[in-house]
C-alpha cells in the first residue's frame, strides 16, 4: 500500500514539475519557425493563399512560417504528414473541401474529424459556371434551357472525380433537373484547353483560373457563387443575380493543426489569422483572385465542417458519384 502511494506521489509531483515548462512554452509560442504544409502543387490559388497569409503571420510573429507543398494521392500525402506531427503548433495544414470529400469516397490514413484540431477557416473560393464562346447561351437562364433541351448531350469538365467541381455540377443538376455528362481530367489545365477549344462546353471553375480567359473572351461566364460579384468580373452576376438563389455550395479553405494541439495556441493562431484576413491589402488580394476572406474561429469551423459533411454526402448519395482511378 505504502509502495503504491509513493509511485502516485511521484508521479504527481513530474507533472507539477513538468507543468510550468509546458505552459512556458505555450506562451512563448512560436519559438522557431512554422510549417504550413500545403497539399497541393506550387502555383495554384490555395498556394497563394497560404503564402499569402504566410507571409503576414511571419511578420507579426517575427519568425519563419516555411510554405511545405505536398502534392499527392488527392491532398492525402498532406494531410497523413499533419495528422502525425507533433500537437504543439509548429505544423499546419491548409485544408478545404477536399478532406471532407475525401473521408466520404476514400479511406485516407486519418480521420478528418478526430486527427485534427480545427483552427479557422480562411476564405471561401468563388467558382464560375463557364461555357465555350460557341454555346449559343448568353445568361444562366438560357443555360439551363439549353441543357434541358439535350440531356445528357453537353459535357462539363472537372478536375477529377469527386472534386468540388464535380459536386457543383451535379449539385447543379440536381437543382435544376438538368443532366449533363461529367468529364473528369487529371488536373484543370487540360480541361480549360479542351473547354477553350470546345471539346467540351463548360466548367464550374475556380475564378481564379478562369479570370483572364473570361476577360480575352475566350471563354463566357455565366454566374459565380458568392454574395456579391467579383471584383476581377464585373460582369458575372452571382447566382442569386441569375435566378438560382438555392444554388449555393460552400467552397473554402482553413488550417487546422494535429489533434491535441493546445488550446491556447490555436486560439493564438486563430486570432492573429483574424486580425491578418480583416487587413486591407490582404482583402483585397483575395477577392481579386476570386475569395472573400472568412474568418470563423476554431467552433465553427468544427460545426461547419460537420454540415458540410453532410450535404456532401447527400450530394453523393444522390448522384451516386465514385472515385473514378
């Protein structure tokens, strides 16, 4: 009895003693640089993104935040890096739509829900509904008139199977009662030059792709999801501007951490990507590429995932959409 009490009282007091090194450390976080794992190429719009916000959590933290593009097996090379790092701030992970879809159609190494601690998201990406020039169609009402016309006859590209735009267009369609054949690519840029040489007829395309093509005429936008329309693109209305207020899907990007990472430095993180996203230059360079900044915090963040989880599934219930090798 006496033994036991004694090994309980040591082990209390190495608690107690480790305890002021751990709370020291979280206060004096971040004490050596930052990897934001990123898991996606170079070049894109969610890598400018996080060089973006990168760039000014480096300033005001007076330390390195290092940009780690990871690419690879649909961003779960990324993300199986992040959810077995050390839970103590100095690893972060970009994560979007694409993780939930993820934990839906495949089985990644991790669960989305349980490995990692929700941070906040950062921005909501703005897609546009493009379609060849030669698409005798000027606005998303003759659009949907067209499509209804030939069902099954006009193809619309995406970046893959299960990709955020494949469940727009399906999610299009299943508001409209429009049916239109899916072309999945490896990547965007073979499906924009298809699309541009009318192999196929339009995209729901991520604006910041789209933005210079829409401009030289190359390509004709017909709406773009958002409140309001972007300032690159003027001349799209939003949906709701369209006749299709219902159509609405939620296309954004956030950082998490590992799971147990303490609260105390999420919530450092979290405010200071606050204070970051409500500066001018930082608002606009987002919306010019085709996002609206998004603040939420670590709660909702957690809730809004666990909606979009939801709906997504529903979408893939509905359309019956597979992972396509």
């Amino acid at each position: 009895m006496r033994s036991q009490f004694s090994a309980i009282r040591t082990m209390a007091i190495a608690v107690l003693v480790g305890l002021p090194g751990t709370v020291a450390a979280q206060q004096n976080y971040p004490a050596k640089p930052i990897r934001w794992v990123t898991p996606y190429a170079p070049g894109g719009s969610t890598s400018a993104l996080s060089r973006l916000v990168g760039e000014k959590l480096s300033e005001s933290f007076g330390k390195p935040v290092i940009i780690d593009n990871r690419p690879g097996a649909n961003t779960m090379i990324g993300g199986e890096a992040v959810a077995r790092a050390s839970p103590d701030g100095y690893t972060i992970l970009l994560a979007g739509n694409s993780q939930i879809v993820l934990a839906l159609l495949m089985k990644p190494p991790y669960n989305v829900f349980t490995d990692f601690a929700p941070v906040t998201i950062l921005a909501r990406t703005n897609y546009v509904l493009v379609v060849n020039p030669a698409t005798p169609v000027n606005n998303l009402q003759e659009f949907i008139a067209y499509a209804k016309a030939r069902p099954g006859q006009l193809n619309v590209a995406s970046v893959s199977s299960g990709s955020s735009q494949h469940l727009m267009g399906e999610l299009f369609g299943m508001l409209t009662d429009v049916k239109m054949k899916h072309i999945p690519y490896k990547g965007g840029a073979q499906g924009l030059t298809d699309l541009m040489g009318g192999h196929v007829q339009a995209s729901f395309s991520n604006a910041l792709n789209v933005i210079p093509h829409v401009k030289n005429g190359r390509l004709k936008g017909l709406a773009i999801t958002g409140e309001k329309r972007a300032a690159a693109l003027p001349q799209v209305p939003t949906y709701a501007e369209a006749g299709l207020p219902q159509y609405d899907p939620k296309n954004w990007q956030g950082v998490v951490a590992p799971a147990r990472t303490p609260k105390p430095i999420i919530a450092k993180l979290s405010s200071e990507m606050e204070r970051i996203l409500a500066m001018p230059d930082v608002a606009e360079k987002l919306v010019n590429s085709g996002m609206d900044p998004y603040y939420t915090g670590p709660e909702k963040m957690a809730a809004l995932m666990k909606a979009d989880y939801a709906e997504t599934a529903r979408i893939i219930k509905t359309a019956n959409i597979k992972i396509e090798e």
